[in-house]
C-alpha cells in the first residue's frame, strides 16, 4: 500500500518508516517519474533465510519486496540514485516503455550488473534487459522530463539526488547522501551545486534519514575522525588491511591519498574493487598495484606486488581486501609455511551502513582469525549517509515548503526537527 500525498502527486511505495527499499512516484503535469526501484530488506529478512530464498521477481512482487509492475503504468523513466540494492532493486521486471537511468552507465555495467548479470539466484534480474533503454543522468542541467541530477557524495559512487520542476511542483529528492566525504574533490559539495542552478528554494523535499534511529546506535564517525585514524594507524602498525565497500570510490581514493601522504604503497585484492582501480590508475599509477595471489584478477595496465613482498616489507604496505578473502589467503599461508606471525599489524573493517546480522557474524568470525594472527583488529562505520547536526544545514540549502522523511525508521521525529529548524531560520 502506498503513502499518498499532495492530493497524490506524490506516492511512496518503498521506505517509509523503513530504512531501505525506496520507490517513490511523481505524478502531476500530465506526467509521472519514478525515483527508484528498491528492494525493502526489512520485508525480505522476515520471510526468506537460510535455505528458503526466493523463487522469483512475481514472488517478491507479491509479498511487497520490489515494486508491483502496475507501479510503471504510464511512467516515462525511472531514475535510479546510486547502485545499492535496496534502491537499484530488480531493473529486469522495469517494463520495456520505461526509461532507466542512471548516474553513470558505464561504472553500473563494470559493477552491480556484471556482478549480478551471471548469478543462479534471483539476484540475476538486479541487470536490465539486454534491450532495455539505459541513460546517463544528466548533470547539472535540465533533461527532458524536468528532471535535474545533482551528483552527491555517497558510500557508493557514483550517486545523485534529483531535482523535479514540474508544473505544480518542485521536488527535491536525496536518494542517500552525505556532506561530508572521506575524498574531495570528486564530487561537488550540494551547496556549491544548488548555487550553480541557482535554487534556494524547493517546495517538497523527500529527504533519507537513515541516521535518525529508534534505538540505541554506535554513532558513526565523521571523516575527520576517519582520517585522523588512519594516519595515526599508518604511522603506528606495520602491515595495514582495511576491507572497504566495493562500491565507495571516495573511501578508496580517501585511503589511496592518506597511504601516499604516509609513504605506504596500495595493494589491491579484491577483484570488486578493479574498477576503482581503473578509476584512479591515472592519478596514482606508482602508489597502486594487485596482490599477485589474487589469480581471478584480471590485469588493468598496472603493476602486480607478491604476497611474500608485502609481508617481507608489511610496513611499506596497506592492502585493500575484504575480511574474507584475507583470512583465506592467510590460512592458505599458514597450511604451506606453518605459523604465521604478524603482530604488530591492523585490519580495519569499515561498514558505511547500519549493521546487518549476517554481516556481522561473517566479521565476528573473522576478527577472531584474524586475531589468532596476530592482528589487531577494529572496526569503523563512516556513514554513507549525513549525520543528524547535518540536518539543519540540508534545510538551510534546500529551504522546503514541506519534508517528506525517507529512508528511516523515525519519519515522525524528522518532521518535529523540520519543524524546528524552520522556526530557527525564519521560514
């Protein structure tokens, strides 16, 4: 059932008092737009698990974990914000008459589709039909269904908000987005952009709160703490593995700078991470390289660096892995060497989203492995999203007739906070 508002000019199918699944309709002007197509995890963690997965998209549809087909009738695109599944959801079920797009096709075909293209399970229809219309957002400027993308920084890169100017309406929606980012430079700062368009003023913004919780939460950190951290780490401990979300680029560059600054070299081990690799290669060709053990890696026109070298020199070295994958190549170590001794090392898990139980039993698991090995082991949420003292800032930038809270599990405390910041600045 969806939320209807203004008159039912505006629908949300997915996220509301959810933290997750948006879907989110725009229908007024003789016109109607989709934001988003997500899958609401909330729903799928309550009635698959273990070995009862589903059976198909018709299922899902069904049970309300993507959106229904009759969601599409008369749209004329879809806008997706950023590659997270809880907001890409199943493009295959998107009907053939509807636009998809995206921040960047490209980077979308080199990851979440190419990762999700061959799978055996319904995360095969994550890619869109072969002859499926597929369109870059465009930036910054006005496309022709009044739809402006705004880049944004976010855990996975690339990604946009989007701007609605509509007949009656002029809508602001975040996708998810932080104002902080680990990495400057690669995207423009929301205030810098809006004044570019010269917007001061939305009349509804549909605005995520991931970061508003009902309960009690370990607050993320900001990305100052995260870089005080690092280079801290890097000037403390030998060896230095930090596991990072295969799809936040800035998290990437952030480790690849403050690694440069340190005079530690990168290596690469993760074959979800080649893109970036790709991404970045130009910049910091001498700094970066792929772990050599890593056979399923594919060369990029960049150096490989040995295992052995990494743990002769563990002080000149940060690898980028996941937990995972580092535990089995250092469990293959100790069966062919014996004991394998790297005290004095750290492994940083970063998690740029809430908490997941399976996620959090697979890293409990490893920090204990990778513990017997000698290494000390923590674990940092940079947030993908903007903290709560962020808020009265976004209303100050996008100045909104009316919120309408998203993505988070206490809208009703989001609307007392608007309420209140629109007191304090006058409007």
């Amino acid at each position: 059932m969806a939320k209807v508002l203004y008159e039912g000019k505006l629908k949300i199918y997915g996220g509301w008092k959810e933290i997750g699944g948006n879907c989110v309709v725009v229908e007024e002007g003789g016109r109607k737009l989709v934001f988003d197509n997500g899958i609401r995890f909330q729903v799928l963690k309550r009635v698959y698990g273990g070995r009862v997965t589903p059976l198909g998209p018709r299922e899902m549809q069904s049970l309300g974990i993507i959106p229904d087909a009759k969601v599409y009738e008369g749209a004329e695109a879809l806008y997706i914000s950023h590659g997270h599944l809880d907001h890409v959801g199943l493009l295959y079920e998107v009907p053939n008459d509807v636009k998809i797009v995206v921040p960047r096709r490209r980077i979308f075909e080199a990851t979440i589709f190419e990762w999700y293209g061959n799978s055996n399970t319904w995360l095969s229809y994550v890619k869109p039909k072969i002859y499926a219309e597929v369109a870059d957002a465009v930036e910054l400027k006005e496309d022709e269904h009044g739809v402006i993308a705004v880049p944004v920084s976010h855990s996975a890169y690339p990604a946009c908000a989007y701007i609605y100017q509509g007949r009656d309406i002029t809508l602001f929606y975040s996708g998810d987005l932080r104002l902080e980012p680990p990495s400057l430079g690669l995207v423009k700062s929301l205030e810098e952009s809006l004044q570019k368009l010269g917007i001061d003023r939305v009349d509804v913004a549909v605005l995520e709160g991931t970061n508003f919780s009902r309960g009690v939460e370990n607050f993320p950190i900001t990305a100052g703490v995260f870089r005080e951290f690092m280079v801290n780490a890097l000037s403390q401990f030998d060896l230095v593995a930090i596991s990072i979300d295969p799809l936040d680029l800035e998290m990437f560059q952030a480790v690849i700078e403050l690694s440069k600054i340190s005079g530690r070299e990168i290596v690469v081990a993760s074959e979800r991470l080649l893109w970036a690799v790709e991404e970045v290669a130009e910049r910091f060709t001498q700094t970066v390289s792929l772990l050599g053990e890593v056979s399923a890696v594919t060369a990029v026109g960049v150096k490989y660096t040995s295992l052995e070298e990494v743990l002769y020199d563990r002080g000149n070295y940060v690898i980028i892995i996941e937990p995972v994958a580092l535990l089995g190549v250092l469990r293959k170590l100790r069966l062919w060497k014996g004991e394998v001794d790297l005290v004095g090392s750290l492994a940083v898990l970063t998690d740029p989203e809430p908490r997941e139980a399976v996620k959090e039993v697979e890293e409990e698991v490893a920090a204990k492995w990778l513990s017997m090995f000698g290494f000390q082991v923590y674990r940092l949420r940079l947030s993908g999203h903007y903290h709560p003292q962020n808020f009265f800032d976004l209303i100050r930038l996008l100045n909104p007739k009316e919120l309408v809270p998203i993505h988070t599990e206490d809208p009703a405390y989001m609307i007392k906070l608007f309420r209140k910041a629109k007191e304090r600045l006058g409007s």
